[in-house]
C-alpha cells in the first residue's frame, strides 16, 4: 500500500492531537489491520496486508531532528518512531502462523484429553485402556479378536494364556495312557478274599 504522510505546520499541540484523533476515528477502515479470519480463539496477530500506512509529524519536529529522527507517528500505534520504522509492518503473518500453531496444538492436546476421558477402565484391574486396546474393542467383530470389551489389553492377554494353558492341559490328558487303577492288591497276586465265606 502506498504510505499516506501529513506533516502539520503553524499550529498547536492540542490541534494536532485533536486533528489526529478525528483522522484515527474517520479513517479507521483504511488504516487500521483487520483479524485474521480463524476459527481459533486469542490469535492476537492482526493482518497489515490491506492497511494504509497513514503517519503523522509536525513541521517543527521535522525542522529541528530531521526526517530521519523518531518523530514520526503511525495510526494506531503510541510513540514515535523513526520514519522507516513507522512505515514498516510487523512481520503479523509469521506471528499469525505461530499463535495458530500454538492454537492447534492447544487444541489437538484438549480433544485427546477429551476422548482419553471418555475411554473405559479395565473391569478387573481398573486400567485405562490404550489406543490399541480401544481400537481392538471397536471393530466391526469385537468378541472373535479382542475378547471381552471390558477388560484391558494385559488382562485380556492373561486371559487367552489361561485358555492356552487349559487347552494344553486337556490335551496332554486326552494323549496320556490311562492310568492303571489301585486296587489294593500287589501285582501278580490272585485275590483270595473274593471267595472267603462270612462266619
């Protein structure tokens, strides 16, 4: 945007104030920079791609520090500067981009809060359960892959070594020759109180 100067002469402080003030109200739209157009919240960055530089100065000041000293005055900012300064833009994007980086990390740290709080706790142990283990439970056929939804991943891993281990369990029983039974009698002997009469 091309600069707008204006250089007051032969005229007092307060008229240059008031002067000044009436030019900050009226030209608020052509000077002063617009929001960023974000759906973040405290982005404090303003955009100065639109804003016409408008600074203002006397003719005495300029007569007695020159126009290269501070004394020059930009709408919309307190104090003076120098004339380079004045014109000059803050960097407001690389600042924008930096408070929206901090905005979106702010708020990709709340929404994992908040779907970490809404994620059950293991019914024996009273874990939280992981991302894996939510995942796991949320599938299209839960109870064949991740078992009972409201167990954790450890016990639930607990619980599938307890199945493993009966299920090795009951087949080494089944493949095991059956035991001979004990009946009291040494081997090879023959039984004579089976004949034996009652007196």
């Amino acid at each position: 945007m091309v600069p707008l100067a204006f250089v007051f002469a032969d005229t007092t402080a307060v008229k240059v104030t008031d002067t000044v003030a009436v030019l900050e109200e009226a030209g608020r739209r052509y000077w002063a920079p617009r929001r960023y157009r974000t759906i973040h919240q405290g982005i404090t960055a303003r955009d100065y791609g639109q804003a016409v530089p408008v600074v203002v100065t006397t003719l005495e000041q300029l007569t007695e520090h020159g126009a290269g000293a501070a004394v020059w005055r930009r709408l919309g900012r307190a104090g003076e500067q120098t004339l380079t300064a004045a014109l000059n833009s803050p960097d407001a994007d690389a600042l924008y981009r930096g408070q929206a980086a901090r905005a979106d990390a702010e708020d990709k740290r709340r929404r994992a809060a908040e779907r970490e709080a809404q994620w059950p706790v293991c019914s024996r142990c009273g874990t939280k359960f992981t991302d894996e283990r939510w995942e796991e439970t949320t599938t299209r056929d839960p109870w064949k892959t991740a078992g009972g939804r409201s167990v954790c991943g450890n016990c639930h891993a607990d619980d599938i070594a307890r199945q493993e281990a009966a299920a090795e369990a009951a087949r080494r029983q089944a493949a095991a020759p059956p035991e001979p039974k004990d009946d009291g009698q040494e081997a090879g002997k023959p039984r004579r109180d089976l004949f034996r009469r009652r007196a």
